[in-house]
C-alpha cells in the first residue's frame, strides 16, 4: 500500500491527532513544573547564569534537520527535545561524580519544559507543526483582516 506521508511508516491519519483541551492543559503545566524545578536546581549548582543564556537555544539546532526534509526534521528534533538524553546525563553526572555536566543536562532539560509549556511538542513528519500537543497554528494570520 502506497502512502502520501514523507515518512512511509506514518500513515495519513496518524499525523496529527487531536489532543483534548483538558489534556494540553496539563501537558503544559508539566512543562512549567519542569522549567521551574531545573531553574532552581540550576542556581543550586553555582554555574553560571551566562552559560545557561549562551547554551538555553542548543537543541534548537536540531531544526537543522528540517533541511534534509520533515521526516528528518521530526526524527532530529525528536531525538534532542525528549527528556531522555538530558535525564541520562544528568543521572551519569551525578552518579559519576561529574557535577560540572549536571549545568548542561539542566539547561537542555529546561529548554524542553519551556517548548512544552509554550505548545512546541514533539514532531510529527507532516510537518513541523505537527505535534504531540496539537497542531501549531499561526495565530499572526487569524487575527490579520483578510484584504479582499
């Protein structure tokens, strides 16, 4: 069976699905519960507040990977704004008496709570509007006056 979806194991009716308004609430709660508790742990570390402005954009690099297509684009970012790799390592700074990479996992970990918090979750291949969280929307052209 053929498919129109740039990734073929995503089938068209799986690109973006509709997420309740109750459920994007809490989701982005999680998200605001998640910036703050870093950004505490973060001052509790001593490092240094520049480092978390230099560093705080990072995993958007990731959208870099829009430029081999959405399919690559969703898996790129996908892989950077999961709480998976920031956790491991922060989990190995600590465990490995590592402090100084426990500031980076914060930071990374801080960025995807505030994407969360603001709507921005992971992507589907339909595009990057296309999220776990719902579909972005461009709220700029729904309160412009159509010039007809």
């Amino acid at each position: 069976m053929e498919t129109t979806s740039p990734c073929p194991e995503v089938q068209d009716d799986q690109r973006c699905p509709p997420v309740a308004a109750p459920v994007r609430f809490f989701l982005r709660m999680e998200g605001l519960a998640v910036v703050v508790l870093t950004a505490v742990l973060y001052a509790r570390t001593g490092a240094s507040w520049w480092l978390f402005a230099a560093l705080w954009l990072a995993p958007d690099l990731s959208m870099l990977g829009y430029l081999a297509g959405s399919c690559w684009g969703a898996r790129t970012y996908n892989a950077i704004h999961t709480y998976v790799t920031p956790a491991t390592l922060a989990v190995l700074a600590l465990v490995l008496h590592q402090r100084g990479l426990l500031p980076f996992a914060l930071i990374w970990i801080n960025h995807i709570g505030l994407d969360r918090m603001l709507g921005y979750g992971l992507k589907y291949p339909a595009g990057f509007g296309s999220t776990h969280l719902g579909r972005i929307a461009r709220r700029r052209e729904a309160t412009l006056p159509s010039r007809a």
